[in-house]
C-alpha cells in the first residue's frame, strides 16, 4: 500500500468518528441547557468594565472575577454557570499586539466555566460534568481526549493529586492518557490568595495517533477546559496552607470549543467570525478575501479589524467610551488600528467600519438574550464609530500637515523620534504612517528615539498597574472613613486634621521590604488613613507623611485593596522608612479643596442638567482638582446648536445662582434600603454592591431646590465655597449621550476673565482679521490656562457660548 492511500484511509477513519457540527448559538444553548439539568443556577456575564473598586483591572479576563467575594468570604454552596465576556488588552494579560499575527490570538473571547462554591458538588461530579458535556451531548471523539493532573510540589508540602487520577481512570479515560504535570496543573490567583491543583482536558485536533507525548508541548494538541480545586491558600510569606472549604473553578474558552465542534482548525473559521470576515471582504475596494493565512500579511488584516471590532462593540455596549485614559484608551487604540490598516492594508473605505457592527452585533445575539445589551445600545455603537471614524481621519490629516511643515523646514536626512512620538501622542498618529510619510520624502525615522520616548511614557502609565500588590485587605485591619472625611472651615480655608498613625507595612516592586530606601519609590500601608483613594470618579488624595516635623514620603497617589476597606499609598521615600515608624498625615490641602469644589459641582450640575430637561440621567463622571468631567444622557434631543448653546448659557447661569446663593451640606449615613425611599433622590442606587450596607447621602444646597445624591466622595460645607462654575465643553458622545468638561473655582474665574479679554479685543475688530485673532487666542488660552490638560484641546467652549461663534 502506498503512503498516499495510507493517508486518505487515516482521514477517512477519523471523518467516520466525527462529532456533530453544532452552530454558535446551538453551543451556547446546550452548555445552559446541561448545567441547568444538573441543577446549576445560570448567571448572566458581568460587564466587561469591572466595578470601580477593581481598581487593577483595566476589564473583567476572566470568569471569575465576578465571584472574587463569594470565594473570598461566603460560606453558602452554590452551584453557577455562565459564559462571561472577556477582554484581554492593556494591563497584564495583553494580546493587543499578538492578534492578527497568528491564528488564535483575540483581545475578546467568552469563557465558558461551571462553579462549586463551597462544596456545592465535588471533585467527581466537576469531572464527569466535563466529560459528559464534552463526549455525550457534544459528542467529540473521546479517544482524542487526554487529561492532564496536578503531579506534586514536594518542597511545598504538595502531594500528586492521586484523588483526581483515580477519577479519570474511572469515568474510563485509560491510564496512557492521564498525565502528571506540575506548573501547569497548579492554579494560583496571584502570588498570595487562593489556589489549588488543576486537571485540564486536551483535545488532539489531527486523531488517529498517541498524542500523549504532545499535550502540552504540540500546538495541535489544546487544552478546552480547565477544572481547578480550590481548596489552599497562600498568604503573603508563601506558605501553602488548606483554605478550610472547597471551591471548583471551570474554565472553557467558546470559541475554541466552537473551532472543535465545528471541525475548523482556527477560532477565524467558526461560525462566529465568519459572517464577520465576509462583510469585511464586501467592504474592500478590491473584493479581497480571507484565506487564513499566517504567512499573509492582509489576511493578519482581516483578523485584526475582525477582533478589534468585536472587542470595541462589547466594550462600547457595558458603558465604555473610547477617550484617552484606562479602558478608553485601549478601546480608541483598538478602534484606531482597525481604521487605518484596514484604509491602508484592505482599501477600506474612510468611513466603512461603522457599516461592520451590526454584522458583528448579529454574531452576538439570539439565544436567550445572552447579550441583549448589545442589541439595545446597537445604534449608540454605531454612532460612537462614526464620530471616532471622523475624529481619527481629522487628526491624521492635521498630523500629517505638521509633519509636512516640520519636515520641510528640516533639512536633515532624519525625522527625530521625539517629533514621531509627539505626532503619535498628541493626535493619534500610528509610527507606521509616521515612517510612510518620512519615505516619501526620502527621509529617515529615528525609530530608537521613539521607543525610548515610549519607554518613558510607559514607566509614567506604569503608576497605576503597580497597585498590583501581593496582599489582601484581610491581611490589615479596616480603614474607617471617618478620617477622610475629617476636615474644618475655620477663617475662610478648609483645615486638615494631621492624623497621627503608624506603619503597618512598606513594599518595594510588589514586595514586602524591611526598609524602603531614600529616593525609592514603593507602597505603605498605615493603620489609620486620611488619604482619599480614587473611587466613584473621584481622583485621590496626593500629600505627605511627616515623622518629627520632616517630610519622610511623598504620596503620589492612593488606591484601595480588592474589597475596598483597606488604602494603600503609593509614593517616594525621601529618608529611609519601615514598619513600626509613627508618622502624621499631611494632605495636600489646596488640591483637595480643588477636588471637592469640583466634586459638589459635578452633584449641582447633574442637578441642574435634570431640571433643565437637557439631561436625563448621570453616565459616568471624573473629578480632578477643580475640574469635572461629566457624562449624561439627554433623552430625546432635537436641539440644534445655536439652541443648546442658549440652553448650556442658562444651566450656567442657574447654577452659579445656587451657588451665590449657597447653604450648607448636609451628610447623612443610612441603610440602602432607607435611601431608595428619598423622594429627589438623584443616583441611580447600585443594587448590585456587594456588601455595602450603608450609603452616604449627600444634600446640596438650601430650600426646596437641592441635590441630593449617594456619594461616598468628599464635598465642600457650603456651596458657595465653590465660587464659580465655567462650562468649556459639551460635546456629543454618541446617540443620546453627551459629555461635559467644566472647571470651578479659581479656574473658572480665570477662563472667564480671559475670555472678557477676548471679547472685548474682537469686537474692535474687523470681521475678516476674527478668525485669525481667534486662532491665536485659542493656543494663548491654553498654553496658561490649560497646560496640564492636553484633553481640552479641540473641546473648547467658553468662548463660543461667550461670543457666538464656533472655533
Ligand atoms: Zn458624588
């Protein structure tokens, strides 16, 4: 027999064994539908934007992250299924620059998993679940399944799970494909906190072979599900101890489950992506098609816009915006890439990829209102890819003119680095254009120089991503609120208390030090903290720690640990510190009285916003020293512009007169259930907050007419503190939702001084010189006013309410 006969037998045979072809939606329905009959309760995924506190997490990665509090601190059995959006872009797990290289990466994927808390089933049953599912009713070829178990850590005191052997071998799985591994079958959650052995099933995508010796090593040979058992911790010395109750994580990725099921060798080839893939196809000038390819660079293309549409539609659905920090951020890079390689690679039109979404959207919906949320804001999404569409191209050719005037005028045979970051920064321009551009002169990029400015600007990101810390809030007692509230008004300046305290611990790169060092920067915890942490759009505290009078660590900023009770100050020691040492807390004063002016105008324009009628509802807000940042909902909206300048003319006016009028605020603590009942109660109360008994309620103002909100936030005494409220911008978002910049304070009162100035210089002017003058004015305005936010630039408003005019 010749081999080539040979080959075609051992194709037929395993095509005879084949398991069922199911559809997208059909996999959805039968894993609810088996979990449900083995008396799962069916959780809908959590949003993708964790909830504020999650302060590490840029968006949710996993399936667990919803249940970190019933792991953590429940004792009730349940029993839980679902399938949960996930992205994975930005922060520590980063595929951004991996998708499209190869054929597997994505920045979103759904997890599908299966949960025991608390001993709701056992080991056994999590085991023959998975086999049952996987081998009865999706029916995949057992003899192409291996599983994989956790072998033992000696050293550890960590013996091989012989327990989850002997289960295997008897749901029949034979002794040569059950396989002892060890870093890669024990699961820890990060390097303190809990963990536990794993067993993974592994699934030979060519069949017909002993495959034993690939698993883990042979990218044809994957892992589709991952069973962990709970059941240590490890706390922050290393030390492995039992965690006293069992819980069983599961882990399924869909869209490989998908590619098995649907006899496909890449998740690109399901169902899923395929409508996707052949809509962007229609939208190529050239009718270009995707082949799945590696080695071809357009077919990358396809799979990148594919992913990255994807991941900004589901990201755009739970309330994200893309803008330039956090989640934003990575969401306008993400929509940003797929604009200009899928213009530049595919010959996609300009304004083509806002057609893509509701082919993606129709991939997501359809069983169960699995996703409905995504059909709802359907037109909201489009809508922001439209606006980010235009945005995107403007900025391109503003950058490409700056380009154009700075390379001419150079006459050297280079572009710096600095000026390729600089357009990279300032408007979004991708390196890639940048070099482009450069070559059709015949010049030159310094490419070193623009990694090395990316460097830096990436150790300033870095700030956020190192509250990563190897403890848990129960490690250190709670933090009580008291003191960060506490604060007095005595002759016209608020006044601080310096609460005196002690350090309870210091750490130095995500590890606990005995001393941190002069001029090195690290985290202390303290048993009592004043500093504010950033929570609820609030920025946090900055300030100092003081030991006998001398400033001994600089606070640059504060976040809270996982359940929220506990502060942790990041910053930079200027004389040695340790534990033990008795230091007294100094705020920086005159940023948190910026803050908390800002704060109160953010309740006050909510307030006015609803009872003008151009609002409908708070968004989302950010509140920085005396400056807000504010988002809205507006309802139905058909004002023009020339009336919603008149509108956003009045809503100044009224509420600068409620703050001339002033009255003092009033905080009172009561139960949730308390709250709902408050008649003019602004906030949407979060229902979904876990244990969170009380509320804070926040009432501004005097009279009749007050603001009254839940906030945990920190606000002036009075209203009139506040002194002044100038709108800069307010700019449309999307469909029915709009975004305000307003500064108060001293700010506002500068803004507005400079823009009389402007006005009264204009109109002694000829019409025809206007335009001009106000091109210059504009860069005045923000080189000494607005330094320190390149955000506000091209969002001015002021002037134009102040003069009619539209810059
Ligand atoms: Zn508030």
């Amino acid at each position: 027999m010749n081999t080539g006969t040979k080959l075609i037998k051992a194709h037929v045979g395993a095509f005879e064994t084949f398991r069922t072809y199911h559809s997208h939606l059909e996999l959805r329905k039968s894993f609810f539908d088996f979990f449900q009959s083995k008396k799962h309760e069916i959780v809908k995924s959590a949003s993708v934007i964790p909830l504020e506190n999650d302060g590490s997490l840029l968006f949710t990665n996993a399936g667990m992250n919803q249940f970190k509090s019933l792991i953590l601190s429940s004792t009730e059995p349940r029993r839980v299924a679902n399938i949960q959006k996930c992205i994975r872009a930005g922060g520590k797990h980063n595929d951004l620059d991996d998708v499209g290289k190869d054929l597997h990466h994505q920045t979103f994927f759904e997890m599908m998993g299966n949960w025991s808390f608390n001993d709701a089933f056992s080991k056994e049953e999590a085991c023959k679940f998975a086999w049952d599912y996987l081998v009865e009713v999706l029916g995949i070829d057992s003899e192409r399944l291996y599983v994989s178990y956790f072998g033992g850590i000696e050293k550890l005191g960590l013996p091989e799970d012989r327990e989850c052997k002997e289960i295997w071998k008897n749901i029949g799985v034979p002794s040569h494909r059950i396989l002892p591994f060890v870093a890669e079958n024990f699961w820890e959650m990060g390097a303190a906190g809990p963990c536990g052995p794993c067993t993974e099933i592994h699934y030979d995508r060519i069949g017909g072979r002993d495959a034993s010796s690939l698993v883990n090593i042979d990218d044809s040979v994957v892992e589709i599900w991952n069973i962990v058992f709970m059941s240590n911790v490890r706390d922050s010395s290393g030390k492995i101890y039992n965690l006293g109750r069992n819980h069983i994580d599961t882990g399924m990725g869909f869209e490989r489950l998908l590619s098995v099921v649907q006899n496909k060798n890449s998740n690109f080839d399901t169902d899923v992506f395929i409508p996707i893939l052949a809509k962007i196809s229609s939208l190529t000038k050239k009718n270009l098609k995707y082949n799945g390819s590696v080695s071809s660079q357009e077919d990358a293309v396809f799979r990148l816009v594919a992913d990255h549409v994807r991941a900004s539609t589901i990201a755009i659905s739970d309330g994200a915006i893309p803008d330039g920090t956090g989640n934003g951020f990575i969401v306008r890079k993400m929509m940003r890439r797929s604009f200009l390689q899928g213009n530049s690679k595919l010959g996609i039109d300009r304004f083509g990829l806002s057609d893509l979404v509701p082919t993606v959207i129709s991939t997501l919906v359809g069983v169960k209102n699995v996703y409905s949320e995504v059909e709802k804001s359907s037109d909201k999404i489009i809508n922001i890819f439209k606006e980010e569409e235009t945005q995107f191209w403007k900025t391109v050719d503003k950058a490409k003119k700056m380009f154009d005037v700075g390379a001419n005028e150079n006459k050297s045979s280079t572009i710096s680095g600095r000026k390729a970051f600089n357009l990279f920064e300032t408007y979004g321009l991708p390196l890639s254009v940048t070099i482009e551009m450069a070559r059709n002169l015949g010049k030159e990029v310094d490419e070193k120089e623009f990694e090395r400015c990316q460097l830096e600007a990436q150790k300033l990101s870095q700030k956020a991503s190192q509250f990563k810390l190897p403890v848990f809030a129960k490690d250190f007692p709670t933090h009580s609120d008291k003191e960060k509230y506490s604060y007095s008004f005595e002759n016209g300046r608020y006044a601080f208390s310096k609460v005196p305290t002690t350090i309870l611990q210091v750490y130095q790169n995500q590890e606990k030090v005995v001393v941190l060092k002069e001029n090195e920067k690290g985290f202390v915890v303290l048993e009592r903290c004043q500093f504010y942490a950033e929570q609820g759009g609030q920025k946090s505290d900055i300030g100092k720690l003081l030991a006998d009078g001398r400033n001994v660590f600089e606070v640059e900023s504060a976040k809270k640990l996982d359940n929220g009770s506990v502060t942790v100050l990041f910053g930079r020691a200027l004389e040695p510190i340790q534990k033990d040492l008795r230091v007294e807390q100094q705020l920086d004063e005159k940023r948190r009285e910026g803050v908390m002016k800002a704060h109160s105008a953010t309740h006050l324009l909510n307030w006015a916003l609803q009872r003008s009628g151009l609002g409908n509802g708070q968004k989302g807000s950010s509140v920085d020293c005396n400056r807000l940042r504010f988002d809205y909902s507006t309802g139905d909206d058909s004002l023009d512009k020339s009336q919603r300048t008149e509108a956003l003319k009045h809503l100044e006016h009224i509420l600068n007169e409620f703050i001339m009028k002033g009255g003092l605020t009033s905080v009172i603590e009561t139960t949730l259930e308390e709250a709902k009942k408050i008649k003019n109660l602004q906030s949407d109360v979060k229902e979904d907050r876990i244990g969170d008994s009380s509320v804070r309620v926040v009432t501004l103002g005097s009279g009749v007419n007050v603001s009254v909100e839940c906030c945990s936030g920190t606000h002036v005494h009075d209203v009139s503190i506040i002194e002044d409220v100038a709108i800069m911008s307010d700019k449309s978002m999307g469909q029915n939702l709009r975004r305000i910049v307003a500064v108060t304070g001293e700010e506002a009162k500068k803004c507005r001084e400079y823009a009389e100035k402007v006005f009264e210089e204009l109109s002694s002017t000829e019409f025809k010189e206007r335009n001009k003058i106000l091109k210059v004015l504009k860069r005045n305005l923000f080189s000494e006013t607005f330094l320190y936010s390149r955000r506000l630039i091209g969002s001015l408003f002021l002037l134009p309410i102040r003069l009619g005019y539209r810059l």
